[in-house]
C-alpha cells in the first residue's frame, strides 16, 4: 500500500492529475455551491411576484402581518388593526399562509 501511495507521488502525468483533481472540485463545488443558491433565488423572485392581498408574511427583520395592498416598488403590510407600515417587496421572506396550512394538516 505505502508502495503505491509513493508510486503515485512520483508519477510523470502529474499535470493530468492535477486536471482532474481541479475539476473535480469544481464540480463539487458547482453543485453544492452554486446550484442550490441559483435555486433558492428563483423560488424568491417567484414567491415575490406571486404575493396577493391577504397573504401572512414575515418580514426579513421579524415583523409579522398581512398584506393589506401590494404597489409597485413595495407592500403594505397591516400588522395590527389599524397599523400599517409600508415595505420594499425584498424585504418580505416568508409566507406563513403555507406554513399555517402546513401545520393545520399536521394536527388533524
């Protein structure tokens, strides 16, 4: 074993190993780096073009409300009865709709 580990080290194609070692990593990197995060941004832009009046949503720094009107460069969100706070349409992150539908099909 150590014999062909050292082998190894000594080999004269090391340039093609050097290659394959590199893009190796590259491959790995593509699909456990760049992919899920190319993922992750499409299923945002489509979450935010598809954000209707009456939505639960979370904010990204925390605020909980529903979406009382949607304009073009932002939404307004009414977070108590009478309260309304206007923000940019990236700044909502999560539609706790879905999440409160999911966890009202646990419970039955």
């Amino acid at each position: 074993m150590l014999h062909f580990i050292l082998l190894q080290a000594q080999g004269g194609n090391g340039l093609w190993g050097n290659l394959i070692l590199f893009g190796g990593i590259a491959i790995i990197f593509y699909f456990f780096m760049i992919r899920p995060q190319q993922k992750k941004q499409k299923e945002t832009k489509s979450f935010i073009e598809n954000m209707k009046k009456g939505d639960m949503v979370i904010t990204i720094g925390g605020i909980h409300g529903k979406i009382y009107a949607i304009e073009d460069d932002g939404v307004v969100l009414e977070v108590d009865k009478s309260t309304k706070i206007k923000f940019e349409k990236t700044a909502i992150s999560l539609d706790q709709s879905k999440k409160l539908a999911e966890t009202a099909k646990k419970s039955d």
